[in-house]
C-alpha cells in the first residue's frame, strides 16, 4: 500500500508522481489517495469553501508548483475527471471514489 494526503495537486510533475507511485506499487498492491474535494464545474465550486481552496490554490498550493517549473494544478486541478485520467496515463486499471463524509476530501482507492 502507498498513500498519499494532499500531495498529487502540489506537486510539479503529478503525472510523473503518479508514474512512479504505479511502478513501486506492487501487482496486488492499492494506493490510497486523499485530495481536495472538488469539481471540474467551477459553479460547483463556489461558496465559503470553494473561496478557502481558491485562495489556498493561488497562495500556495498552484504557486509552489508553479515555482518549481511544475504544472500548477492546485487545490481545484485534482478534481474527480482529473483522478480517473492521469491515473489511467500513469498505468493504473481502476480508480474507485471511497465514500467519505468530509467537505474537504476526497478519498480514492487506486488499483493496477
């Protein structure tokens, strides 16, 4: 198992990450993945939270990356559409939302 909390939309490279989590994870092996709770529809992502992780994304999160020649997706780049399509170019075979009660995260359950 390898897990990750918070990580994939900090990151310079998250594909490449990615990538590499599939390579070191074994051929029965799950990663755990827990992100920012978000959409790929901006109107899903008004309100009091959506203004948290806007303004975590442009004053920390996508600048660090950014900062690092990275692609700068920020808290709101990782969406559910993001998940499913980076880990299928990464290599993995399934990615399952776990069902969390938590506004701020989602919780995935990635699998070769």
């Amino acid at each position: 198992m390898i897990t990750t909390f918070d990580v994939i939309h900090d990151a310079p490279d998250p594909s490449g990450l990615l990538k590499k989590i599939r390579r070191a994870l074994a051929a029965d092996g799950v990663y755990v993945c827990l992100d920012i709770n978000c959409s790929d529809k901006l109107e899903d992502n008004i309100g009091p939270l959506g203004a948290l992780f806007h303004g975590f994304s442009v004053l920390y999160c996508m600048t660090t990356s950014l900062a690092w020649g990275g692609l700068g997706l920020g808290t709101l780049g990782f969406h559910e559409r993001n998940a499913h399509e980076m880990c299928a170019d990464a290599g993995f075979g399934s990615v399952r939302r776990v069902p969390l009660e938590n506004p701020f995260n989602n919780l995935y359950e990635i699998t070769p």
